[in-house]
C-alpha cells in the first residue's frame, strides 16, 4: 500500500498536523513532516468516525477514550484500507455494565407510572371530582344527557318514527322511579341533591350514571326484567356510581391519562396507536374498579332496605349472553366478567323478602314507554 | 472578513434516512425515535465543515433514551398533577379557566425555556471541531428565570421589551458559550434588537388600534367585557373590511417580524466573537422569504395533489375509498417531514452557512481542549416537550 498523506489531531488542541500514513502488517504508522514516526495504530483497533461513511474521506480513531484522530481523503487508499480491515466500519463496544443505568432508569419509570395508575391517579379524581362544584357537574350531565337523547334521536327505525321524542314520558312510571332513588338517597351518608333519572326508548338493554347525578334507563331493560327488584339492583348500582361520583371521576382520570400519555409519547410516529390503546386501557381498568365498587354498593343499599337482590341475577345472566365474552381484549372492557359477577350476587343470597316497587307501581314503569306511542 | 462555512449534504441521504426513522418509528410504536435522531444528526453535523474540517456528533440514542426516561420520571409526577389540577380549574368556570391557562402557560413556557438550555448544553458538549468539544457553561435555571421575567415583562409591556428579552437570552447563552479552551463573548445590547424590531412593533399595535377603532366606532360594537368581545368578533368578522383589515395586516406583521428576525440573527452573529476572531452574517431577507416561498407551493402542491387523490377516490367503491384514505394519511406522515427537510431546513441551513464569515479563521486552529464537565445523559426535557426540530 502507498503512503499517501492525512492530517493528524493529537486531540488535545486543534491543530492538523500534515503526516504520512502508511500501512504494514497489523499497524497503521503516521509519520511526521520531518519523518519521525508520531503514531502507531493496530489496523484491528481502527475504525471510521464518519457516519454515514464516505467513499472521499476517513475519520480514524484508534478506541472510544482516545480523542486523537487522522484524516485520510485518498480514496484508492481509503478502498484498500477497508479491505484490510473489515471491521473498521463497525461500532465498538460500550464499556462494560453500559446497560445498567438504562435497566435502572427504565424501572423506575415502570415504578413512578405504575405508582401514578394505581394510587395517585384514583385519588387525585376523585378529590377533584368532590372539588368541581355541583353547578358546574349538572351542567356537564345535561349536556351528555342531551347528547345522548340526540343520538337516539337521530336513528329511527322507520320514517315514521323520526320525529318522536326518545324520552318516555309515563308519569306514574317515573314517579315509582324517582321514589325508589329518594328512599336510596336518604340511606346515603353523603348530603347529596335529588338523583335524576331518564328512561329512554331503546332496544339496547342498559342503564348508566352521567355526572351532576344523573341516571339513564334504556328502555329495553324494562322489558326483560322480569322482577321490580332486579330493575332497582340495576338502579341501585347506578346509584352508587352516582353516590361516588364516578363518572365525574372517570372524566377527571381520562385527562390525567391524556396528559401522561401525550408525554411519554412525545412524537407522532407510531405512539399514536400506543397512546389510544393504552388510554382506552387504563381508562377501562378504573371503570371496572368502579364497577366493582358500585356492585357492593347495590347490594347494600338492597340490604338496608329490606330488598332481594337475587331477581338480579337472571337479568345478569341474559345481559351475559347479549355480550359475547371479548377473550383477550377483555383490557379494554369497562366493566367485569358478567358470570364473576353473577357469581358474586350468589355468594350474597337472600338480602331481604321486600319488593323495591308495588304491583301497580311496577306495571306503571313497564309501560312507561308504550304510552307515548 | 473570510467564509469559513460550508454545508455539503446529499438529499439521497437525508431522504432514506428520514424514510427508515419513519418506518421504524412505526415498527417500534416511537421508540425508535432516539436512534434516528442521533443517526440524523451524524449526518448534518459531518456534512458542515468549519474551517476545512468537519463538525462530528459524538451524542448517542442511549443517552438520548436515559434522558427520556429520567424525564418521564419527574413529568410523571409534575405533568399529572398540573394537568389533573389544570382540568379542574377548567371545569370551574370562566375565571378560573382563564386563571388556568395563564398559569399552564408560564409552566410550560418556563419548562420549554429549561429545556432549551439543556438541549443546547447538551449539543454543544457532543460536538466537536478539529477533536476539540464545544461547551455551553451557565446555570439551565438561571437562564429560565432571566427569559421568564423579560417575557412577562414584554406582556406586559405590549411588546417593547421584547429586544431586551432577546438580548438577555443571547448574551446569557453566548456569553456561556466555548469552544475548547477559548470564550465565545457577544457585545450585542437591547438598543441594537431595538432598533431592529421597532417598525414591527409599532406597525403591529397600530394595526390592532386601526382595528379596535374599526370595529368599536364605526360597526358599533361594545368590546367592554370579556364575553362580549368575543362575541363581537365572531360578528364583526362577517364585515368584509374587517377581514381585510385583519389579514392583511396579519399579512404585514408577519412579513416585518421576518425582515427582524433576519436582521436580528445577523446582528448576534456580527456582535459575537471567538477569541480574538469577529463573525459577521449577510444572510438576505429576500433568499429567506425565496425558500419560505418555495416550501409553501411545494406544500400546496403535496396537498393540492392528496385532495386530489381523495376527490378522486370518493367517486369509486367504499372499500377503495377507505384505501386511498388510509394511503393519502401514510403519504402526508411520510412526505411531509421530508419536504420540510429538503425545501426548507437544508435551504435555510446552506443560507445561513454560506453567508457567514470570520474576520481571521486561523482562530479555529489555536485551541487546546479544556477538561470541562458535560451532561451526562440526553436532552430529556426537551424531548419530551418536542424542543428542537432534529
């Protein structure tokens, strides 16, 4: 191989000093303007600092604590150079143990996030949730409300339906239904304001809690509960959301949740789909921990009263079989396995001999929603 | 007064690269991210030469990646509670929300100052010219806390403390700033920003006189509260003199501010100083506003030709419709980025690098290195926070 000449950097000040380099065996040697040798690098230490390399120019450095560099831009040196050493475009090493304080690192944000999850984050809602005054969460409720009355609006069956109003309007019905909630609302240790309650014309089986104390009954369930008693177990355990103000909570959580996930996921590229399947996720994990909650609370407040939750199980059950059972998606459920539940109501037994509603105020509610029709 | 910079890249270059940071970004849900920063960065830092020689990048995506993750550790704690504590202060109603924002505002901003500094510190200490490291000395707080006071300052002053907000920022960060075993030192005071930034400044606040009077006088409308602002506008903007006056006086402020922002970058080179050499820039407003011209049809065209495309595919089956949505999404994702790359950070970058020039560039060959402390790990805060466009 030729010698041809470089610029060398003792890496200590800035100066180029003009060289020779020249290749033996196992060594590069740089030699100095007045040929005294100044360098003698292995070929096998060597490797090139420019990346993406280039066919024009080498940037030699002879380990990864040594700052000294050469400069080489003959290029049919270069090509040899390469080819005597087929690892000097390879990176070296780090030094050993480099991977500790990634591991460390690492788990402690496994530690803080998980931290954050399960104990600060729970709290955090629902004291801000108890912050947020009355006012503001019925304002809130109403419009989900509102929203929701919307959207059932806007999908008639036929076009004859597309006017009508989706809110069942039965005054003896909703009357029985506001009194079962008061007679909830008294047993309550939290001061809270009358719960309101809206039956909507649905053929979904379902019933949920909105904030500022709101419930909403989808006619449907009217329908395949067979019991009065199994009708106010589902009320009683949206009442418990309501008590615990759980969907205000939930609401507060998400925007926790949002905020974490828009930073650690900083960019766009491919943390999207992370951050919305991690936020459906961990927003489902709260919702099922409050389902739990609302669940014993029902039962209690069944208790109290005097009334048998048992009527509720066969209604579990039929609920069971319209929702298949979602396998491994089930992170994303909101709420809890149907038959763990029902297996839950049985441990119970018999909460009381009671009925939540008369006959007559039971077959008022039943046909609430035929009555605008 | 000599050239001293050049900048030599191969679009190729930048294009694959940004192609495989894309698409393993998407592989590995972002975390990708760290590594094809770093790789990125190698690449525009050996392709400027100073001096003859090449700036090198010795940053390294674990570093970056620790950075991150001691970052995620504090924001977890920090970001939670603001934001819930933010969310709250929201729902509460009008006065509260404004309160909110205000202070979301001056902790993100203060936070977004920090991370600069940090991000700079950390740069310089992974840059080297000729083996010897530049550095950035200082303290990332103080300098947050400089920026923070003369921005609320500027607020408050309705923008003529802007120049000295910006000559306090330059001359804490320059003044902090080294190569090797020599100073950078900048001369530059806030009479010199002021008297770049004046016009703008001026014809800025007049525009919103011309049209507060506008709007107030002779369409008559009260702007006494809050709320009735508001709404005011959304009235008065259905006034087609209002819409005028509004664009193009956006129009005007905008262009001024650029004229300012050329000229103010070209003062902080011309007043800075490293070791007994002077800089000077002759950057010209009008190549500037060439290349902002440029990447805006380059723009238009790329979305001229993906609503095209969608127009085109509305009118076949739903299925292909959901296709060629999917497809003009992953398009935009991966086009955009690399259009902003060629058309406009690599002009802007061989700009400004072209027309910069020392008055003796034999400094650069004069220094020996220093044993300074350099951050350990990446530029956390700033990554979190998207400080820095590479």
């Amino acid at each position: 191989m030729l010698k041809v000449s470089a610029r060398y950097f003792d890496g200590n000040s800035s100066r180029a000093r003009p060289v020779t380099v020249d290749v033996t065996d196992i060594d590069l040697i740089v030699t100095d303007a007045f040929g005294s040798e100044l360098a003698r690098w292995p070929l096998e230490a060597l490797r090139d600092e420019t990346h993406p390399p280039r066919e024009d120019e080498l940037n030699l450095s002879i380990s990864s604590d040594h700052e000294a560099r050469i400069i080489v831009e003959d290029v049919a040196f270069i090509r040899s150079l390469v080819q005597v050493c087929p690892l000097i475009r390879k990176r070296r090493k780090g030094p050993p143990g480099w991977w500790k304080p990634v591991v460390a690192w690492t788990a402690a944000v496994v530690v803080s996030v998980t931290l954050f999850f399960v104990y600060g984050l729970p709290l955090l809602s629902y004291q801000i949730a108890s912050l947020v005054p009355y006012e503001t969460r019925a304002k809130i409720g109403e419009e989900v409300e509102g929203a929701i009355i919307q959207h059932f609006k806007s999908r008639p069956k036929n076009k004859s339906d597309e006017k009508k109003d989706p809110v069942c309007k039965g005054k003896a019905g909703q009357q029985a239904l506001e009194k079962l909630l008061a007679r909830f609302t008294a047993l309550s240790d939290i001061d809270m304001p009358p719960v309101k309650v809206t039956v909507i014309n649905s053929k979904l089986p379902n019933a949920f809690a909105v904030p500022g104390g709101r419930m909403i009954i989808m006619s449907s369930l009217l329908d395949i509960a067979e019991d009065p008693n199994a009708l106010a177990g589902i009320m009683a355990h949206e009442f418990g959301h309501v008590e615990h103000k759980h969907p205000m909570s939930l609401f507060v959580t998400n925007i926790g949740i949002t905020a974490l996930f828009s930073v650690a996921l900083g960019d766009v590229s491919g943390g999207t789909i992370i951050a919305f399947l991690g936020q459906h996720a961990a927003g489902a994990a709260y919702s099922r921990d409050y389902e739990q909650d609302a669940d014993n609370r029902s039962i209690s407040l069944m208790r109290e009263l005097g009334y048998d939750i048992a009527p509720l199980i066969p209604l579990f059950e039929k609920l069971g079989k319209k929702s298949p059972d979602m396998g491994i998606l089930s992170v994303f459920a909101s709420h809890p396995d149907m038959d763990e539940r029902v297996k839950a109501l049985k441990d119970v037994g018999r909460t009381g001999s009671g009925k939540a509603f008369t006959e007559r105020e039971w077959n008022a509610i039943r046909v609430m929603c035929k009555e605008s029709v | 007064m000599q050239p001293f910079v050049t900048f030599d890249i191969s679009k190729g270059a930048v294009t694959s690269r940004l192609l495989k940071n894309k698409f393993f970004g998407i592989l590995t849900l972002g975390f990708y991210r760290f590594w094809g920063k770093t790789h990125l960065r190698r690449l525009f830092w050996q392709s400027i030469k100073v001096g003859g020689e090449r700036l090198q990048y010795h940053g390294t995506a674990k570093e970056l990646f620790i950075g991150f993750l001691i970052a995620m550790v504090l924001l977890t704690v920090l970001f939670g509670v603001l934001g819930v504590a933010l969310g709250f202060l929201a729902l509460s109603g009008p006065t509260y929300d404004i309160l909110g924002q205000v202070i979301n505002f001056l902790f993100l901003y203060g936070f977004w100052q920090f991370a600069r500094y940090r991000l700079w510190r950390y740069r310089s200490s992974r840059t080297s010219l000729r083996t010897i490291r530049f550095f950035l000395k200082g303290k990332a707080l103080t300098y947050t806390g400089k920026a923070m006071l003369w921005t609320v300052i500027t607020i408050l002053t309705l923008g003529w403390a802007y120049p000295r907000l910006l000559a306090v920022r330059a001359d804490y960060m320059l003044n902090n700033m080294a190569y090797g075993d020599q100073g950078f030192r900048f001369t530059g005071n806030a009479t010199g920003f002021f008297r770049i930034y004046w016009p703008a400044i001026l014809l800025t606040q007049c525009i919103v006189v011309v049209l507060y009077v506008y709007v107030t006088l002779v369409l008559g409308f009260n702007l006494d509260g809050m709320m009735q602002t508001e709404e005011a506008f959304a009235q008065a903007m259905l006034d087609p003199v209002t819409q005028t006056i509004l664009y193009s006086g956006m129009a005007i402020s905008f262009f001024l501010f650029l004229i300012a922002r050329v000229q103010s970058f070209r003062y902080i080179v011309g007043q800075t100083g490293l070791g007994s050499a002077v800089f000077a820039s002759s950057l010209h407003v009008g190549r500037v506003l060439l290349i902002m011209v440029l990447m805006t049809l380059v723009g238009i065209l790329g979305i001229a030709v993906i609503v095209g495309l969608i127009v085109a595919a509305a009118t076949l089956e739903p299925q292909t419709v959901v296709f060629m949505s999917i497809g003009a999404f992953v398009l935009v994702y991966l086009v955009f980025d690399i259009l902003m790359y060629l058309f406009l950070i690599v002009p802007l970058l061989r700009a400004i690098t072209s027309t910069m020039t020392i008055s003796d560039p034999e400094i650069f060959e004069q220094v020996a290195r220093t044993s300074q402390d350099s951050p350990t790990y990446g530029e956390g805060l700033a990554d979190a926070l998207d400080v820095g466009a590479f």
